[in-house]
C-alpha cells in the first residue's frame, strides 16, 4: 500500500508530526504579530478579495470566525451584503449538536 511520503519523496517522512509542528510554529507567529501588522494584513487580504473574487448576487459566501491570530475579515461583510452576497458564519455550538451556518441579510 502506498503512502503519501511514498507517492510524493519531498514530504516529511512522519507528515503528521511534521504538520503537527509547522502548525503551532505558524499560530505562534500570528500571534506574535504587532497589531498595526495584523491590522495592514487584513486590509490587504480583504481588498484583495473583494478584488479578485467573481462576486455575484445571491450568491453564498462562507466566513471562519478568527482563531489563534487568523485574519478577521468579518468587517468585509457589510460590503459583501451591499453587492448582494450572502454572508455566513459557523454557529459554534457543544459537539453534540450538529455544526451549522448563520447567515446574515440587510434589513
């Protein structure tokens, strides 16, 4: 049976130690970032977005809430919602329940 190490030579030879590790490494370095850095990444990551993304209508886009130093691009929403895009967000409930989306609309 092959293994992704076999099928791909460049990946670590334990890929989840390995992704287990550049994983805290990278949440480390988020969380060390000034907040004038952060701030100057998510302008850039959001206008970036709203540039590049074919943006239509009713259609639906999903949003992560921000984690461990991850991005906000929650204030893209009333901007999307102005284009007529359908905003959503994870509702995080007990794992006992099912995951779901919240979705938010002018008015």
């Amino acid at each position: 049976m092959s293994t992704p190490t076999s099928r791909h030579p460049a990946l670590p030879a334990d890929l989840a130690r390995w992704r287990k590790l550049m994983r805290a490494e990278l949440i480390a370095r988020r969380q060390a970032l000034l907040p004038e850095q952060r701030e100057a990444w998510t302008v850039s990551i959001g206008l970036f977005l709203m540039r590049s993304l074919p943006l239509r209508p009713g259609q639906t886009l999903g949003f992560c809430w921000p984690h461990q130093g991850e991005v906000d691009l929650r204030p893209l929403l009333p901007a999307l919602m102005a284009r007529g895009v359908r905003c959503a967000l994870p509702v995080v409930e007990p794992p006992s329940r099912a995951p779901y989306y919240l979705f938010f609309c002018d008015g």
